[in-house]
C-alpha cells in the first residue's frame, strides 16, 4: 500500500460526523472541527506545534476536496 492509500484509508477510519465537517487548528496547535459553534469539537492537540497542526488541517481539507 502506498503512504497516500495509507493515509486515505486512515482518514476514512475518523468518524463520519467529525470527518466530513471541516477542520481549523489555532496557534496553540489544537485541531477542531468546524460545527459553526465558538470552540467546536476538539480533534487532537499537538503539545503547541501549531505548524504541524496546520499541516494535518491542510491535509484533511485535501482529502475532503478529493485530493
């Protein structure tokens, strides 16, 4: 399997209600989903590395546009 048939298939694994929403990431390098509420559903944290929480952001919304 191919590292992008290995991440496809990891992103298919997230639960659909999160999965499907579209994703933000503050500088404290916090990942939420984007239910139109202020704080959202908080996806994952990585411990203040807000770069590699915009990375995994910018991925999902690949993946979500077809990427």
């Amino acid at each position: 399997m191919t590292v992008e048939a290995t991440i496809k298939f990891l992103h298919l694994a997230i639960a659909e209600d999160v999965r499907t929403l579209p994703w933000r990431s503050n500088c404290a390098g916090e990942i939420f989903s984007d239910d139109g509420s202020e704080n959202g559903l908080r996806i994952g944290h990585f411990q203040g590395d807000a770069a590699i929480a915009a990375f995994v952001v910018a991925a999902h919304d690949e993946f979500q546009n077809g990427g």
